[in-house]
C-alpha cells in the first residue's frame, strides 16, 4: 500500500474507491475515508477508529492527508482570522475566516500570487508563481476547522484570496464540486461563490459544468473601457465582452450575479461613474458589492471620503440596483481584501 501518489483530500468518493480497488482493500473503505476527511473534519489518521490498522499506519507515514499546514495565525479585533498556509515546497499563501453572526466564511486563495496585476492588489505585485493543486485548496479550508471558535460552523466559501481562480480552472472546479458534496461539508452551491477579474473562457466553463449553479461574482471595478484596463491591468477581455457572457450564463431563477466594484478615488468614484455603471448592468440581474479601496503600502492609491462612497452608492440605489457594502474585515491584521500576500513573496 501507498498513498504518496495520491492527491486523497482532493478526491471523490469514486476515485478512493478506484484507489483502494488498486490496493487491494475493499470498496466500502472510500466512503469512510472521504466521511473522516469531509464531514467529520478530521484529518489525524489515528482517530479514524473504524479504518484497519495497515490504512491508518500508512496514511500516518505518508502524510498523504497533510497537503498543507498553518503557519502563524493572526487574529483580529473583530474576530477575523487570517491563516498563513504552507505549501509542501516552501511556498505560502493566505486563507481567512470571516464570522459575521451566525455566518462563518471562508476566503480561499487558488494561486501562489497572481498574473493579472490589478493596480490596487497587493496579491498581484510580485507577479504569478503557481497553481494551488485541488488538495491545497480544499486543504485550506481542511486545516482551518482547528481555528473556529466554539459553536461556529462553515457556512460559505469564497474564492477572493490570493489569485485569479478561473487561471487554475480544473483545480478550482474541483474543490467547488467537493465543497458541496453531498458526503462532504455539503454546502449549498449558492454559499460558495467563485470571483473573477473577468476571464470569459472560464466563466463560459463554469456556466456549463455547474449548470451555471456556481455563484459568480465579477470583479469589475470601472463602467468604462479605459478606466477598466487602468485598473485591471492585465486583463485582455473587454467590459462589452464581460457582460455578454454574463447574459450568456445559465443563471438559474432568481439568481444574481455579484458585482464587485472597489471604490478608488478620484479613479472610478464620481457621480459619471456611477450613472455609466447603472447602464452597463442594466441588462443583467446583479447586486453590486461596493468596496472602498482598502490602502496598502504597495499601492498609492486611496478611498474616497464617506460623503463620496454614499453618493456613489445612493446612484445605484436610486436606479433599482441592490447595493451591499462590504465591510472591512481584518484590516489590522492585513487581512481585508486586497491585502493578502504569501509571507514569502513578500521578501
Ligand atoms: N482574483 C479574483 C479573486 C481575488 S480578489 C478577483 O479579482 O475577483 C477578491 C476581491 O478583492 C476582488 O474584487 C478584488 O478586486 C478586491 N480587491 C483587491 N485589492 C483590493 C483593495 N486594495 N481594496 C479592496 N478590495 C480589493
Ligand atoms: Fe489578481 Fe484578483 Fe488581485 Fe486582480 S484583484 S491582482 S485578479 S487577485
């Protein structure tokens, strides 16, 4: 027997059950291995009592079930908590918990930093350095259960840490279908919501393999071409492009899509802007998650005063246009949006 092959936190039920069929070992052993794992939270070999002793013996020696580790924690004030994951070859990313009332969520990161580069994100300022492998993203949100408070549990996952997911399609598909497994954590497929900067191919993919269940929030940030490609700089698809697809998707009934708009001032902040946003959404069933920038020390830009961010807001609103604005979460720890890094890509 050997698991070191075997990416086993990212697989299906299915697949252990192929593995163990390699092995020798008998099927029924997949649905429990995947019930330790998944649902129970647990990922210590010696407390899975009801497997035999030869598949806890061997899980132990390979570390098969350790795709990832923490790292420091750092809790906030407001009870966020930041999470430095390690990756098997010294590489690091960030995950973060967010409790919010009786909700929990969960900010996943799926790349080791990030190509698209958009001038007010920290994630994206020294460049892409991998893919996460499905087992190290599933694995974030694995470790985590340690670090949630008594009575907290998982509500919704968020793909809006360190990199563009719809980059690492394959990886990030896969942790959402594990995400909602039925056998597993079994979220519902509205409470785990992928974020994009706006790559058409991959939202057409997803729209297809979820039956457009995934719920997809799209970084926009401008309502013109130019202030777009100011702000999200490495990104070819063009904001007429980014809305066809979005009426393209195969959004189930009173779905809507999130868009996610950072407030910078003097950049994409006046009242123009607001009134050229309310037209360019107009075609689409959306709420808009309005952020005020949160500042950082690898960006010179800001967020508009209170007075502007209200006026901004009030346009929307005033169109029909449902508007949340996000909270600043975490920001003593570096943990609020946009401030996210690998403790090593920093040096
Ligand atoms: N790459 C994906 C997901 C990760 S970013 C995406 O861009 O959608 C998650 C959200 O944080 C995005 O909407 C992003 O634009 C926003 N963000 C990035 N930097 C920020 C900052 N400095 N202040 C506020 N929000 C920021
Ligand atoms: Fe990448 Fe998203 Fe940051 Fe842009 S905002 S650099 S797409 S992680």
């Amino acid at each position: 027997m050997n698991f070191e092959d075997y990416q086993i936190v990212s697989s299906t039920p299915d697949e252990l059950k192929q593995m163990f069929a390699e092995m020798g070992v008998p099927p029924f052993r997949a649905a429990q291995l995947f019930d330790w794992i998944h649902k129970k939270g647990v990922l210590a070999p010696a407390e899975m009592t009801n497997l035999p002793e030869n598949i806890k013996a061997e899980l132990a020696r390979s570390g098969a079930l350790q795709s990832v580790q923490v790292g420091d924690v750092f809790t906030s004030v407001d009870g966020t908590r930041k999470l430095e994951i390690m990756l098997r070859d010294e590489k690091t990313v960030e995950t973060v918990l967010i409790p919010d009332g009786a909700k929990l969520t969960q900010c996943i990161s799926s790349q080791v930093g990030c190509s698209v580069g958009c001038e007010f994100c920290r994630s994206g300022k020294f460049g892409f350095k991998r893919n996460l492998t499905a087992a190290e993203i599933i694995g974030q949100v694995l470790v985590a259960r340690d670090y949630y408070n008594p009575g907290e549990q998982l509500t919704n996952v968020v793909f809006m840490g360190i990199g563009e997911p719809l980059h690492n399609y394959d990886n990030v598909l896969r942790t959402y279908q594990l995400l909602c497994h039925p056998d597993g954590l079994n979220l519902s497929s509205r409470k785990v919501t992928i974020s994009t900067a706006g790559i058409l191919r991959g939202i057409e993919k997803l729209g297809r393999d979820t039956d457009g269940k995934a719920a997809l929030a799209i970084s926009l940030h401008a309502a013109d071409e130019a202030t777009r490609r100011r702000l999200v700089t490495g990104m070819k698809a063009s904001l007429a492009e980014i809305i066809d697809s979005l009426k393209k998707y195969p959004l189930p009934k009173r779905r809507r899509f999130t868009i996610e708009y950072v407030l910078v001032k003097g950049v994409n902040d006046s009242d123009e802007d607001a009134r050229n946003l309310v037209r360019l959404l107009n075609p689409i069933p959306v709420k808009v998650n309005l952020l005020p920038l949160n500042p950082h020390d690898l960006s010179d830009m800001e967020p508009p005063d209170d007075v502007r961010v209200a006026a901004f807001q009030q346009i929307l609103v005033s169109k029909g246009i449902s508007v949340f604005m996000r909270k600043r979460r975490g920001d003593d720890i570096k943990a609020a949006c946009g401030q996210l890094l690998g403790k090593k890509e920093e040096s």
